[in-house]
C-alpha cells in the first residue's frame, strides 16, 4: 500500500476541519473526489467533484483506476458506507482508508448508549422489515434513514408492526453545528443526515424454533409449528451456512433457518403463487437480501446452485431427486425429508436402509369439536428422515 491510487475519507457534518492530516493531503493532490454533493459541498471539491450516480453505482471510480482518487463517505466507509461495496474491484495496494467516527457512535455517544450493546442497522437503503428479526423488549436500536421525511414512516411501521410504544429519538445532522436531537417526532422540517434511537418495549419474534403458523400468510400448504419445530432442530442450522429448500410453500422453514442463525437460502418452488406467497413472507420477515427464491421443479432447478450445508425436502420426493442430492451435496452436508404419502415414506425407508441416518415417526393430534363436547383429532403423521452425506 505504498502508493494507492485510492483514497477513501470518512468525513463528518463539521467538514474539512476534523480531517487528519493525511486525509488533507489526499484531498488536496486528488484530481477527482467522488461523493454525495452535500460532502462535495462541504470540502468545496469544484470542477474535481463527481457526485455520485443514481441508483448509486460504484463504476465511475474503477473508470478512474491509476489516478489520484478520493471517495468521500459517511463517518466510517466500512460501516455501512461505499468503502465495502468498492473492496470486491479492488486489490489490497489499490485503497487506503481515513475513517471518522460513524453515526452510531456519534448517536451513542449522545445517548449514553453502550454500542457492544446495540443493534446497528443501515436503513438508508433497507426496508424497515429489517427490524422485524431484531426488534423486542428491551432492545436497543440505531438506525441511519434514507432522510427526514423516513423518520415518519418509520414511527409509523413500528406503530403498525407490533412496537406502538417503542421509544425514538430523532438525531440529526450529529457532530457538525446545525445538530438536533429530539425524542419522539420533532417539530419541522427534519434534515439529513439523519438517524433514529429505538428502544424496543413490546416483545418481539420468539427466538425457539416453531413460530405461530398465523405469523406466516399460507395456503395450507406449510410445515405446521411442531413440525417445523422438528425440523430446524434436525437442519441444525449454524452461523455463515447455506440451505436448500426444496418445495419451499409458504417459506416458513427457510425463514426460521434464517432468524435461527443460518446465513442463506436458495429455495425452489414450482407453483408460481406459492413462489409469490413465500417471497412476501420472506420480505415481511426483512430477509429477502439472504433468501433467494427460483420458481422450478427439483431435481431440475438444483443446477447451479452453489453447494449446500443443509437440504430440507419437505414435500414429495422421488428417487431421480434423491439420487441427484446424494450426487451435489458435499460430505457433511445434512439432508431432512418429511414423508407424508405412502410413496414417499417406502422411499425413505428404502434410502435408509442404505445409507443410514435416523428416523423419527410423528404423529400429532389436536382438539376438535365433537358435537358440544371436545375430542382429538389426529392430523397424518410424518416420517422424518435425516441423515448427514
């Protein structure tokens, strides 16, 4: 890194003045500075300023590549900021980077938050649905916003997404002299940059496995919650791992591998208004950005996808799908079928006694009315496969 072409420098509200002074020397020998025009503005980059495209687009600096950059950010590049999105074009001696004290701990420092202990969101370009994982009694939040007019239509899906008593303050504009901090909605125009304080009073999502079946929009065709339950446990999912879903329905095992701690999910569902159904539960829970759906039949649809460390089938199998999962899945890979027709269970047990793994048999019966009076009824049972490659 002796001699890179590219300069990244967080910069704060209060300009120029806090830079270091290798920032300044960057700045000044620069003969081009990329940024938002409010940070063009504050550094008076003139004829040498490129604001940046919109959608925002990382291209014009690589069209740069060899001479003498800089990139204008937010308080920290690397925390939600454009450094991260530049590092997949970019070799270790092309960047140098000057940080500044980013928004959150700006924000926490104003509050007297701790910030190991808070949950950091960029929702400048997110949807809100990103909080609906995080978001119980008890949490803290901060949260950057796209801009002033974001700050009422979060306060208005926190009201409508289970958390009408959570507590905001509205920060704005921190470290530079037109900052204002205001708890609840602030009178007034709000200005940019602009970040929210949530702390969370009403409860938030369970976190064991086996969420309500009501918190899912379905067809009946879902893994209902014990079974569900069952079945994250025999996923086992852990952190950075990836999932195959085949016969995804609503969605609602993808979904709890991911709020489980599991990393993604490439899920495959043939019927075209199930796809769309699971696709809006998977936003509704704000993970579309780790869930991504193809609408196409198993074993057909597996071509492609990168190599899984779970496969949950939970619809019909057949023995062309099995034979091809045995072919691409990786050893130590965990592979979880629930059988429901006879069909599909002499399978099972025909793979089984092949090439192990356990079986678990579930059956499940719950009120029903009979008459005036109350009996059980027992819904199929299931037999589930798991077994590890």
């Amino acid at each position: 890194m002796a001699d890179p072409w590219l300069t990244i420098i967080g910069l704060g509200e209060d300009g120029p003045q806090s830079l270091s002074t290798a920032s300044r020397a960057s700045l000044a020998g620069a003969e081009v500075v990329f940024g938002g025009p409010r940070h063009l503005a504050l550094v008076e980059a003139g004829e040498r300023g490129r604001p940046w495209p919109v959608p925002f687009d990382i291209a014009p600096v690589l069209e740069h590549r060899g001479r003498r950059v800089v990139v204008l950010a937010s308080g920290d590049p690397f925390w939600f900021g454009a450094g991260g999105s530049l590092m997949a074009h970019l070799a270790p001696g092309d960047w140098v980077s000057h940080p500044a004290p980013s928004s959150f701990q700006l924000a926490a420092n104003r509050l007297g938050w701790r910030l190991e202990e808070v949950q950091c969101l960029g929702l400048h370009a997110s949807p809100f649905d990103r909080l609906r994982p995080v978001l119980g009694r008890g949490v803290r939040a901060i949260c950057t916003l796209r801009d002033g007019a974001a700050v009422a239509e979060l306060a208005a899906w926190l009201a409508a997404n289970g958390h009408p008593n959570a507590r905001l303050t509205v920060l704005e504009r921190l470290g530079g002299p037109l900052e204002r901090i205001s708890r609840g909605l602030p009178d007034g125009p709000i200005g940019a940059p602009v970040s929210a304080a949530i702390e969370a009073t009403d409860p938030g999502l369970p976190r064991a496995g086996g969420l309500p079946d009501a918190l899912f929009d379905h067809d009946g065709q879902i893994t209902k919650r014990p079974v569900r339950a069952l079945t994250l446990s025999a996923l086992a999912p852990r952190v950075g791992e990836l999932l195959w879903d085949i016969g995804a329905g609503s969605g609602s095992v993808g979904i709890e591998w991911l709020l489980a701690g599991g990393a993604r999910v490439e899920a495959l569902e043939a019927d075209p208004a199930r796809a769309e159904r699971a696709r809006g539960n998977v936003a509704a829970f704000g993970l579309s950005h780790r869930h991504r759906l193809t609408e196409a039949r198993a074993p057909e649809g597996l071509e492609r996808l990168p190599p899984p460390d779970a496969v949950f089938v939970g619809g019909g199998a057949s023995e062309a799908l099995l034979a091809r999962l045995w072919e691409v899945m990786p050893e130590g890979a965990r592979l979880v079928l629930n059988a429901v027709t006879l069909e599909t269970e002499a399978l099972v047990l025909d793979w089984s006694a092949r090439v192990g793994g356990n079986l678990l048999r579930v059956e499940l019966s719950e009120p029903a009315a009979i008459g005036r009076k109350r009996g059980w009824r027992a819904a199929l049972p299931i037999l589930q496969w798991s077994v590890v490659r």
